[in-house]
C-alpha cells in the first residue's frame, strides 16, 4: 500500500515536473467575459498547484494522527477543489483547456513540491511525518499566495481578482497557523 502511494505521489510530481507546453487557445475569447491573459494564466497554473496541495493533503489523512494536520488537510482538499471546480468552469466560458490531472504540467513552476520532498514526506512518520508536512504544505501555500497577488495586480476578470484575494487572505491565515505548528 505504501509503495502503491509513493508511487502515485511521485507518477503525480515527475508529471508536473515534465515540461509539457500548456495550451491555451482561445485565451483572448469567452465573449467578453472581461479575462485578460493573467486570468487564463492564474487559473491554469493554480489548477495544478491546488491538485498538488489535495494529493499531499490525502496523504496527511491517510499518515497524520495529529489532530491539527488532519483537520487543515480536509479543509484543503474540500475548499482547492471547490476552486478548481469554479476556475475550470471559468476557462470552459472562456473557451481554454483546463488543464486535466496529470497533462499540462507547469514547467517547474515554483511552489510545486519536487519528487524528492514528495519522496522524503512518504519515507517519514509519526512526529518527522506531521512536521514535514507543516513546512512542505506551508512552502507550498506561499507560492499560491504568490500566484494569487500576481491575479490581483494583473488580472481584470472579477471573479479571478476575488478568488484571488481570498487565496491570499485564506492562505495567509493558513500558513500562519502552520508556521506557528513548526518548531
């Protein structure tokens, strides 16, 4: 079982790792719906990146005993779904591939975690597990609120710049709570 999860984790990492070109006809489309290319950029780099957070975020559920690590992983998983599911819709109107789980990858973009700390994460446990997690989750968070702020001063579609803005105000919060969990 855990060979099988490693596995997936690191298929999943070498995957986004992978230099794949993203597709983005139709950017400029979606009949006025207000997007400039920012738009399409953020909801397409943030796809991959919120997949990311949910797969190590099913791991912690699957390894943490820790109260906390277990209760910030299911708010993860159930709030960067929900955003997925609303940025996707948003580039289906605009008439952009959404990037699908495993194509698309995000050219090393930073804030992916690399294979070798998805390697180290599954090779931990107990304490060393819910410890590497906390930093890893929250290193990765930052670079979404980073992504985030990017929306913010260079996008022009309204629902991007709020989920935006809710990024970094959600994340922010978050890694704060994580920071304060590391010792």
């Amino acid at each position: 079982m855990r060979r099988r999860l490693l596995a997936a984790v690191l298929g999943l990492a070498a995957v986004f790792m992978t230099g794949c070109s993203m597709t983005a006809g139709g950017a400029g489309g979606g009949g006025g719906a207000g997007q400039n290319q920012a738009d399409v950029e953020f909801s397409t780099m943030m796809i991959p990146h919120h997949r990311q957070s949910v797969v190590v975020s099913a791991l912690a559920l699957k390894r943490s005993q820790d109260e906390f690590v277990r209760h910030m992983a299911t708010e993860i998983t159930e709030k960067e779904n929900a955003e997925i599911d609303r940025m996707s819709g948003w580039l289906r109107s605009w008439n952009v591939a959404v990037p699908v789980a495993g194509d698309h990858a995000s050219h090393a973009m930073p804030g992916m975690l690399t294979a070798a700390e998805l390697q180290s994460l599954d090779e931990s446990s107990g304490a060393a597990f819910d410890k590497t997690w906390t930093a890893l989750l929250a290193k990765h968070l930052g670079h979404g609120v980073d992504m985030a702020k990017t929306a913010l001063s260079q996008g022009s579609h309204p629902g991007t710049k709020e989920l935006a803005q809710q990024i970094v105000t959600d994340q922010s919060a978050e890694i704060t709570q994580l920071n304060s969990r590391i010792p």
